[in-house]
C-alpha cells in the first residue's frame, strides 16, 4: 500500500500528537524522601509512562547524589524540602519514602494546596496522626493512598477471589499470615534506612508495625472493614544486639465473630516470605508467594484434592501502586470500600496495630467498640 506525501505528513503529525497527548497525560508527582529503599519501585516504575516525576525533595545532598547517579535523574529537581520545592513547581500528587512519621507533614503541606498523596505502608505510626490525616484529605478532597507490596500480588486477588467470590472453601473460618525476613541489619539495608526503621518514635514500632500491618490491612479487606472484636498481641526483642530500641518478633490475634486471624510479622525469619493461609470449612487456600497459589479441598479425615496455580501478573494499572495512583487521581478507577490502598482500610489497620501495641504492653487482650 503506497501512501502520499501528504498523507505520510499527516499522519506523522498525528503521531507526534499523540505522543505529545500521551505524556501530558501523566500524573506529574513529586518524590517527598529517599530513604525508604522502597523508593526504587517508582523510579523503576516512571518509565511505564503512567507518572513523571517534576520533583523530588531530599536533605541528604550524598543520598540524593548517589540515588541520581543510579536512576538517571538531574539533581536540578532535587529540593531540600516540602515548601522549597513548591516556591518552584506545584506537582499533581506526592508520594512519601520518609519514615512513617513524617507522613503526617507530608499531608499537612500537600493536601491544602488540592495535591494527592500515596504513602508506603503504613498510613501512621499512630491513630492520633491517623485522624489528623484522614481530617486533611476530607477537608481539602484529596486521595490519600498507602502502598503495601502484597497489594500487587496475583496471589492475594486470587485467593480472595476463590473464597470470597466462588466459595470454594466455604465459610471463612481462619486466616493465618506471615510476613518478614531475618531482620534489616541482616539483609544490609542502607544505613539511611536502618536509622529510622529500627526507631519506635519514626517508624511507629518494630516488627509488628513493619510487617504486623501487612495481615491487618489484608484481614480488614477480606471482612469488608468489620472491626475485629478484639484484639490480642505479644512482641519480643530476639535480636537485642541488632534492635535495641524496637520489638523484633510480635504475633497479632484478631478475633471476629465467626473467624479467627493470626498475623505473624517477624524480623527473625530465617528464609523472607510474604505468604498466607485461608482455612474455610470445606477446604484451604495457600498463597504461597507472589505467583504460586495451591487450593485444597478436603476429603475424607486428611485426604484432599488438590490444585496448583502458577498466577501472571495482573493487568495494568492494577499490577503496579504508581499506575493505580495515576489512574485513581484520573478518576479512571474508582476504589471500592476498603480496598487494599483505600483510607477507611488503612485507618482501621493504625487502629488494630495501636490496639496489638498496647495488648503486648499490658500483656491483655483488647477488646474493640463495635
């Protein structure tokens, strides 16, 4: 098929347009701290097309230097804070990769400005700054998001997908997580990090809050936001050399009226994993990792029949935070109550997790207003 000059103009102009519509179509963000590691995933994550990053604010000139030279941004987008960066450009949303609690600054500078926020799990080290938070976001009508890793796993979509929606197991009786790794001077995180993350004042805690949050936020979702009835912890410092100021091992049970949860968030796992069980009265959901899911469906005393998924990746924006943050500030997607990253989710985890802290301190179980 041969085309004239005109028309290969023409559609060489189309082209171009598109392009040009395409990426001023991208959610202009701004990257609020670099030192949660967490931060690669949206560097990582900006050539997708879904996000630009206009501006990222770091006190730390060597961090930012070292993370530049890494990932290719010019150090002309770099502020040393929040206002500094907004005498310069205002961008659409912001995200948080400071300690946990500076999220509450973040959301005081962004949200009267009209500038949506994700912060990396968990939404606050307390309810306290919790509230003031969500007070924020409804004042001033912003979407403010938490990121938790699981969110984008198939695995956790799929079992709550056979249970919830096919009832393949039949009710919901227990739900067992575990989350963690052998601790983060173990694994070598950077020292800008391990600072603040073995901190109780920055981070909120230790464990329980680091990887507890993980099986709370899943938990709240599964039960469509009903309040646990009760709440019962105990935390431990195993690693006392590594962790002196924080708990590094804590289990958290929360009770519901027909189902029982029990959440492992632990710094002393010898192998990392990111995994849970779902036992309903006619069988057992294992999401093993990220892809690898098994069904069994009981037979007999111990027998059972067993089927093994091997899950691919969702379909995007819904396999990435930063493309879902995108699409959400578009008004593309709409989050359903309690969805993994909604608000109302992430305020009941701050409270569950305020409820577990206390439990362990006072060595009682919680109970919660209904």
């Amino acid at each position: 098929m041969k085309f004239s000059i005109h028309t290969l103009l023409l559609m060489f102009l189309v082209s171009i347009h598109s392009f040009s519509q395409n990426k001023k179509q991208r959610l202009k963000v701004g990257v609020i701290g670099l030192t949660h590691t967490h931060v690669h995933w949206i560097f990582g994550s900006e050539p997708r097309g879904d996000i630009e990053i206009v501006a990222i604010v770091e006190p730390n000139k060597e961090l930012a230097e070292r993370y530049a030279k890494q990932h290719n941004f010019s150090m002309d987008i770099v502020y040393p804070s929040m206002q500094d960066m907004l005498n310069h450009i205002k961008p659409e949303a912001v995200t948080a990769f400071g300690t946990i609690y500076k999220h509450l600054e973040v959301v005081e500078t962004a949200a009267p400005l009209g500038i949506h926020v994700m912060v990396e799990k968990p939404l606050a080290v307390s309810l306290e700054h919790a509230q003031k938070m969500e007070a924020l976001a409804k004042k001033h009508n912003i979407y403010l998001l938490t990121n938790y890793e699981t969110t984008w796993y198939p695995t956790t979509h799929k079992a709550y997908q056979l249970f919830k929606e096919d009832n393949a197991i039949g009710a919901l009786r227990k739900v067992m997580v575990h989350d963690g790794h052998k601790g983060p001077k173990k694994i070598g995180i950077n020292k800008e990090f391990l600072d603040w993350l073995t901190d109780p004042i920055q981070n909120g805690g230790g464990a329980e809050v680091d990887f507890g949050c993980y099986g709370v936020n899943i938990l709240t979702w599964m039960m469509d936001g009903k309040r646990p009835n009760s709440v019962t912890a105990i935390t431990q410092q195993l690693q006392a050399e590594n962790n002196p100021k924080v708990n590094d091992e804590s289990v958290i049970i929360l009770q519901y009226d027909e189902t029982v949860a029990v959440i492992q968030g632990s710094w002393n796992w010898p192998i990392g994993r990111k995994d849970m069980e779902i036992y309903g009265e006619n069988g057992v959901i294992y999401a093993d990792n990220r892809n690898d899911l098994r069904l069994r469906i009981s037979e007999g005393y111990d027998g059972y029949k067993e089927e093994v998924m091997n899950l691919k990746e969702r379909k995007a924006p819904l396999d990435d935070p930063f493309a879902l943050f995108a699409a959400v500030v578009k008004n593309e997607i709409q989050l359903n109550p309690f969805d993994l990253n909604a608000l109302d989710n992430n305020m009941l985890v701050v409270e569950i997790l305020d409820a577990a802290k206390k439990s362990a301190e006072l060595n009682k179980t919680i109970f919660l207003n209904q």
